[in-house]
C-alpha cells in the first residue's frame, strides 16, 4: 500500500482510460495525484473519488499541445504538492485512420502535436522540479506500435516510436541526476480510445470485434488499463530503481508473434 508513499505524480490524460487506472493505483500506494487533461468533468469526478479515498488530488484543465498550458500546470502542481517526483506521459489521441497518401498535413500534425510535442512539453517543464526533488521517474506511454508497424493509422504509429526514442534519449541525458526514464508498450486495451478506433474501423458489434482483436495476442484477449497501472506503479516506484532507457512490453505476447 506504500510503493509510492512520499511521491506526487502528474498523470497527463488522467481522466479515462489508462491514466485514470493509473491516477486509481498510484493513489493507492500512498502517491499524491496530479491529473491533467481536457476533459474537465471526468477529471474531477476522478479527484473527487481519489480525495474521498483519502488521498491528496487536483485536477488542472491542460492541452499538452500547448507549452504554456503545460508549463503553467506544472509548476502549479509543483508549488501545490511541494514537489514533483514522477510524471506518466499518457496523453494521446489515435487520429486519422486512412492511408499514407491520404493523410492531410493537418490531420498528421495534430497526432504529433499531442502525442510528440506532449511528451516534449511536459517532459521540458517537468526536468527542472524532478531535479530539485533530487531524483524522479518519468513514464512515456508508447504503444506495440511503437516496436512493430501496423497497416492503419499511420499518424499514430509513428507518434509512438517517436515517444520510444525520446523515451531512451532522456534516460541518457538525465541519469546523473537520478532521473530514470522508461516506456511503457501496451497491446490492445479495453479503453474509449480502442472502443472509438474499432467503430471507426467499421466495426458495428464492439463485443464481437473485441473477441476478435483479443485473438490477435497469444494469450487470447484484449487488455484492462490496470494491466498497464500496475507496470507504472513499478516503474514510478523505486523497485525500479536500476531500470532506465527501458521498454516495458505489456501486450498480451502480441510483440512475440
């Protein structure tokens, strides 16, 4: 109940999906939450739950596309909590699911928008409050797709190998000062991100389309968020301790095949 007592964490789409597993476990190992998002309802129905609970929580309204938004939030959270101590990287959006050819600039600069200049952005402001705590531990949501390609939704695809990398070059540019930086590849989770990918795929019978998406790994299904919260909570907390530049592959064997 105490991996993370003493840690504030920022979880940036903490409203649904994976970040707000995430927001659910990390408050249970005794961190302190701070959930950033643009969903604003959801995001205080979540702060309301995790402060009910007894934990420490507040909800910033931030675009991740958006450095001042990013940087305003995070040294509100900094200056809110005390410190900062570990930052999930989980915003993301799937964007345009159509070829290559068909992509529109627009609609290819608006995943990278989120999904890269995000990490960027909440990465650059969070360095210098990691620093100050003396040591800290930054989580990029990556993806399988992020290892291996896939014939859909390029924008998205290459996001996340982008995240991978970026993930590995901070480790190395952070590690004398006790930063560790790692990411996290998920296979297909049951999320509103994966639900909104599969009807936008065609799918009409989201139960059938979810068995036949969970064939796609060896161990027969499609993933829940707290499969990857749990792989963030290690990796947030200091069992961890010797693990940086890493990629932690949670996807059901998918990447084995």
């Amino acid at each position: 109940m105490d991996r993370l007592k003493g840690k504030t964490c920022v979880i940036t789409g903490g409203a649904l999906g994976i970040g707000r597993a995430c927001a659910l476990r990390m408050a249970e190992e005794g961190a302190a939450i701070a959930v950033f998002d643009v969903l604003d309802a959801q995001g205080r129905e979540l702060v309301d739950e995790l402060q009910a609970g007894g934990a420490r929580a507040r909800y910033w309204h931030v675009d991740v596309a958006s450095e001042a938004s990013v940087q305003a939030a995070m040294d509100e959270a900094a200056a809110h909590f005390g410190a900062l101590h570990v930052l999930v990287n989980n915003a993301g959006i799937a964007g345009a699911n159509k070829p290559t050819h068909e992509i529109t600039e627009a609609e290819w600069d608006r995943v990278q928008s989120v999904n890269v200049k995000g990490v960027f952005f909440c990465t650059k402001h969070a360095i210098a409050h990691l620093k100050r705590a003396g040591s800290g531990s930054i989580i990029n949501l990556s993806s399988i797709y992020g290892l291996v390609g896939g014939p859909d939704v390029p924008p998205y695809h290459a996001s996340k190998g982008a995240v991978r990398l970026m993930a590995k070059t901070d480790a190395m540019l952070y590690a004398a000062d006790a930063i560790r930086v790692n990411s996290i590849h998920p296979g297909y989770i049951w999320t509103p991100m994966v639900e909104n990918h599969l009807h936008d795929s065609g799918a009409t019978d989201l139960a059938a389309a979810r068995e036949q998406v969970g064939r796609m790994h060896p161990l027969g299904h499609v993933g829940e968020p707290d499969d990857i919260a749990w792989g963030a909570v290690y990796l947030a907390s200091d069992e961890s301790r010797f693990m940086t530049g890493a990629e932690l592959v949670i996807d059901g064997g998918y990447t084995a095949r």
